[in-house]
C-alpha cells in the first residue's frame, strides 16, 4: 500500500485547496492589482469614483486583449516583437483601403485581416523553418512592418496618416461593435472593456480546457518532447503567432474607428509593453508557464498605474519607474511560484 501511494501519479494525487491557489501564476499579479488599487484610490477620490474607472479601465482594455494573446505565444515558447506595429499594419490598410480606394468597408477589413493572418503565418513559418530564435525573426518583422507602414503612407497620402474613416460607409454601425460606449453610474465606459472581457475568458478556456491548451504548455515547457509524444509543435506554433496577429487585427481597427484617423508610426513601442503585461501576469521567458488571466490582470495594473500617477498629480515620468518595479516583483514572484508548483509535483 505505501508503494502504491509512493508511486502515485502526480496527476491524480490530491491537492488541498490552498495548495492549489498558491501554485496559480496569476496569483501574485492579483495581490499586485489589489495592492495599487488601494494605494491610488487613498490618494484620489477621482481614481475610485465611476469616472475615474472607465478611464484606467479603457486603456486596460486594449492592452488587456493583447496581452492575452501575447500571453498565450510566450507560454508557447516564443515572443513577437512585431505585434505592436501590427496593430498599425491593420488600422492603416483599412483606413488606405477604404478612403483611397473606395473599397467597401467590410471588404477592407477582411483584407486587412488577411494581411496580419498572413504576417503572422510567416512569422511562424519561418521560426519553425529555421529554427532561429522567434526574437531575432520577429524582429526583422518589426523593422520591415514599420519602414512599410510610413513609406506606403506617405506613398498613398503624401502624410504620416490616414484620415476621415469616419466618412466610409458602415461607419457607424462598425462604431457600434468596436468603439461604442456604455453609461453605467453616469460615466461612459467603452465596449471594448467588454471585448477584453470575452478575449480573456476565451483565453482562459482554450489555454486550461481544450486539447490545443495542453499543446502550447507542452511546446513551451519542453519543444522535443513534445514531438515525440506526438504533439504538432510546427501547428502549434504558427496558430499562436496568427493569434497574435489577430488580436492586433482587432485593436488596430478599434484604433482607427475610434479616432476616425491613425499614423503611419501607430504601435510603435507597444511591443514590449505587451511582453510586460504578460510577464507582470506570471508568464514565464522561457515559456510553459503563465496564464490568460493573469496576463489581463497585468494589463490591469498598467492601466490603474498610468491614470493614477495622474490623478496623484505626480510626474508621468514615475510612470515608468513603477513599471519597471512592478515587472521585476513579478519575475521574482513567479519564479518562487514557479518553484513552488515544482514542488508540490515531487
């Protein structure tokens, strides 16, 4: 009988329910999340009033879709440098495809989608094919995505941007699905807080109960395993970096509809910023580990952080002091968690 106990499969093995919690990755970007609330909401009123919420909810939003996305590529074992100029990419080929060549708007979005779906399959294609490092491929992407995205701009509109989305027909009812907004206790909340929403429990789900979940934490936990025992590692991976592209597909026409303009230089930077809601989420760099969840709740803080330095009335330059700090407490975090999960599995 101790054998039989000894030998158990871990799989099977019972786990107590505070166990269980402490093992979550998302767990400590939860604590961080409740901690900044506190803090910002005890020097502001504003921070914690209806108003005050939409507006560090809002940017939390589109961030938080990405991240999610971002989220499930690094748990997958890999990193896009090039998904914050995608969002550009897409914004900017729906803006020129409509109000320069007079395609219908839907049309334009379709292709749009095609163009990201495409930059993502070969983003995939060529980290799988050459076995380079999805930094070094990635980066390529961003650099050759951001030279074509102001040189066909300024090719088309003799500008750095595209305006007057507004005027294309479908406007407004494309308005009503990305960048409408919803008045709860008087303050106008965007819908895309509701888009983050949906994107995060998908997320979540696909990641924790579906068959392709359990493929990306076995190719981002261990690649040649994962071949031998049979797991489509090359499928995989290429799916995950069209996801991404997806997800940049969708904020960068939220973008566009939402400000009926966008520059050549759109996205520019937001890469890294993507990386660090994930990261502050519980997502590990070398991949197998992290959560949709917690990537959104990175998100979260960034967007709690950025507007409550603001109603604090301190200097936006802090900005990037506290994420830098929240971004090494997180690493450290979940590398304890990270260890501890490990652990429990002995």
């Amino acid at each position: 009988m101790a054998a039989t106990a000894i030998g158990a499969d871990e799989r099977v093995a019972r786990v107590g329910p505070l166990r269980r919690l402490l093992v979550k990755p998302e767990l400590g970007s939860l604590i961080g999340a409740v901690v900044v609330f506190i803090f910002f909401a005890s020097l502001s009123d504003v921070f914690r009033s209806a108003q005050g919420i939409a507006n560090w909810l809002d940017p939390a939003s589109t961030l938080g879709i990405m991240a999610v996305a971002v989220a499930l590529l690094m748990i997958g074992g890999h990193f896009d440098l090039s998904a914050g100029v995608q969002t550009g990419t897409a914004g900017l080929a729906s803006g020129l495809l409509t109000t320069y060549y007079g395609l219908d708007t839907w049309l334009a979005l379709a292709l749009s989608l095609a163009i990201c779906l495409a930059i993502g399959f070969v983003n995939g294609y060529l980290v799988m094919r050459t076995g380079l490092p999805s930094f070094i491929i990635t980066l390529g992407t961003f650099l050759m995505l951001q030279g074509l995205n102001l040189g066909i701009t300024k090719l088309v509109t003799n500008t750095v941007q595209v305006n007057n989305f507004d005027k294309v027909a479908g406007y407004r009812i494309l308005r009503r699905v990305l960048a409408s907004t919803v008045t709860i206790a008087g303050a106008p909340f965007e819908i895309a807080i509701l888009w983050w929403i949906l994107v995060t429990i998908g997320g979540s789900y696909l990641l924790l109960r579906t068959r392709f979940g359990n493929w990306i934490f076995a190719v981002g936990g261990e690649r040649n395993a994962s071949t031998y025992v049979g797991v489509p590692v090359r499928r995989t991976t290429i799916t995950l970096f069209m996801l991404t592209s997806t997800a940049a597909w969708f904020i960068g026409n939220t973008q566009i509809t939402r400000l009926t303009s966008i520059q050549a230089q759109a996205g520019f930077g937001q890469e890294l910023i993507y990386i660090v809601a994930a990261v502050i989420g519980g997502c590990l760099l070398t991949g197998g580990f992290g959560s949709a969840i917690g990537a959104s709740v990175g998100a979260l803080i960034f967007g709690m952080t950025s507007q409550g330095i603001v109603y604090a009335g301190w200097d936006a330059d802090w900005f990037k002091f506290f994420l830098g700090a929240m971004l090494l407490l997180a690493v450290l975090a979940t590398q304890v968690v990270r260890r501890y999960a490990e652990q429990t599995r002995r």
